[in-house]
C-alpha cells in the first residue's frame, strides 16, 4: 500500500488494488494553510465531526462512501471498526467526542486516533488490539500531547508510529511540533517526502516512528 501524509489528519491511503481511503479531510483557513486536499477517494473515514480540520468530506473529489462513528462497517471488501473515545479528558464535555479507526488493508492493521484527548482505558486499548501502523496526534492542546502520545504508543505497541496534528509551517494551531514527542525516542526516521510505502512482510521486527513531511 501507499501512504500519504496531505496534513494535519488527513491521509489517503491507496491499497495494492487501487482502492482510495481519505482520513478527516481538511479545510483550508482558520489556521490550516496546508494546500487543499485535491484528491479522489472510494472512501473517506471521519473520526468526528469538526468541518474546518478533520470533516470536509466535499473537498475530496468522487463519490466516495463515508464512515464514521463507533460502528463496524465494510466498504470495498474493508472492514472499518470505530471504537468510542473522548476529544478532551472531561469525557467529552469540553469538545466532544472522537473515534478511533481500526483497519486492514493489505494484510496491515491500521489504526488512526483522530483528535484523541485521553489515555486509553483498558477496554479501549483492547477493542483496538494489535496493530501494526498507528497514525497519532502528538501537538497537544486540542489533543493528547507528547508525553500522554507516549503512553498510548507503549499501550497500542505499534510496529510503526506516524505522528499528525502537530504545529508545522503550514499549521497555525497553538500547538506544539513533533520534537516534543520525539525527544529522547530511538529508532527514528524522518523521510522527505509525505509518501510512504508498505508492505506486510516489510514491516520492522522493532517499533519504529516514522515522520513524513505533509505533501500539501
């Protein structure tokens, strides 16, 4: 598979088949100077509803079919799990809720947190399961931060970790930059380049945290 980092939350997966998967697409403003998602998708995967940064499903071109929620869906032959979680640590109160999605594609579980504001409970960390690539917001404010993004990595236990949602040039948000997460961390690769390839038999014996450069 390929994967590629447009910004923020936002990634379009591309599966050997050529089936197209977009996560919380973005709007351009307010913050958000990444270019815009200029993409088509067969499907497009929400983890909450915040229109301006993670819910512009208009903005990606095709008909694709959405997914969202805490529901066990198959779109293309690929099953979606959406497993219930907070965006704050007041269960919600403060800015809602979020789901985290569990998928596989290519014989990859991939899990992306979408604005996740908390620790995971025992029972969400066990809805989730194994996984193998975990997409995770690191900045803080609006999500979890570098250091609780930490605890959630030694809890999951991803073979690969793709930090979002973290200050870059590109994003205004009052948050911080990936370096927070990063410090004191081996086993680190930042590419340059947003794109990524993947494959089941290559993936790493070792956890591993790969930083992409957002394409947009």
């Amino acid at each position: 598979m390929k994967v590629k980092w447009l910004g923020h939350a936002c990634f379009l997966i591309v599966s050997d088949e050529g089936i197209r998967i977009i996560t919380d697409p973005y709007q351009v403003g307010n913050g958000i100077n990444y270019a815009p998602v200029d993409e088509s998708a067969d499907i497009v995967v929400l983890t909450h509803e915040h229109h301006l940064d993670h819910s512009n499903v208009r903005a990606v071109k095709g008909k694709p079919e959405v997914v969202r929620g805490s529901v066990v869906k198959k779109v293309k032959g690929i099953e979606f799990k959406g497993i219930a979680t907070y965006h704050d640590e007041a269960k919600g109160v403060q800015r809602g809720t979020n789901t985290i999605f569990c998928f596989t594609v290519d014989d990859i579980r991939l899990c992306h947190a979408g604005d996740l504001g908390h620790e995971l409970t025992t029972e969400q960390a066990s809805q989730i399961g194994k996984i193998d690539v975990l997409f995770l917001p690191v900045g803080g404010f609006y999500t979890i931060d570098a250091n609780t993004a930490g605890k959630v990595v030694d809890t999951l236990k991803p073979k690969i970790t793709i930090p979002m949602h973290y200050k870059t040039v590109r994003c205004d948000y009052p948050i911080s930059g990936v370096d927070d997460f990063l410090r004191g961390k081996s086993n680190v690769k930042r590419l340059d380049s947003g794109e990524l390839g993947l494959a089941a038999k290559d993936l790493p014996s070792a956890a591993q945290i790969i930083v992409l450069k957002p394409a947009l």
